[in-house]
C-alpha cells in the first residue's frame, strides 16, 4: 500500500469518527440521547478497530455526558467514560480536551475527577 493510501485511509477514519461525535452533540442538543449514544458507539468501534484515537477522547466525553442525561443509566457508568475521556487526553497530552472531559463530568455530579 502507497503511503499516501494509508493517509487517506487513516484520514477517512479519522473524519468517521469525528462525524459520529458531531452527530452525537447534535442528537444531545435535540433531546435525542439514545440516538447520540449509538453514534458514538459506532465512531468508538472505529476507533478500536482501526487504531486511530485521535477523537478518543471526545468520543468517550461525550458518551459520558449524554449517559448521565438518560434516565436508568447507573452513574458509575457515565463516571467510567469521563474518566476515560480524561485518561485519554492526559496520555495524548491534550489539554483542551483535558478541560473538556473534567467539565463535563463537573457537571454531572459536582465531583472533581482524577487529573494528569
């Protein structure tokens, strides 16, 4: 494979996932949670099977903050997806979405997750 295959192809996935998260903060923003959560489940099989974390981190935030918004989730799951999104961001040294990830789980319960 050329080497300019493999950066579109990377590319592509890369948009995939990226596309599943913005449909996932639409869905959010038109009380459409369920919808979102499937979304993002996709675009985080993406990420799994072709290795491309570049939006990890805000697919799991994001999974989080839509699952502590639908009624019956248990918390402690939400919980395990912020601070995933955290780990993530802190391992990539991204900090932007480091912030994001400890806001978004600021907002869900009021307690301060594990930073980097």
């Amino acid at each position: 494979m050329s080497g300019t295959k493999i950066v579109i192809d990377t590319d592509i996935l890369s948009m995939f996932a990226k596309v599943g998260a913005v449909l996932a903060e639409v869905c959010d923003h038109l009380a459409h949670s369920e919808d979102g959560i499937q979304a993002l489940a996709e675009a985080h099989t993406l990420v799994e099977q072709h290795d491309e974390r570049w939006w990890e981190a805000e697919i799991s935030r994001l999974r989080g903050v839509l699952l502590l918004r639908q009624p019956g989730t248990p918390q402690a799951e939400a919980e395990a997806w912020l601070q995933r999104a955290l780990d993530v961001a802190c391992r990539q040294e991204a900090k932007s979405l480091e912030l994001r990830a400890a806001c978004g789980s600021s907002r869900g319960n009021g307690r301060r997750r594990t930073t980097c």
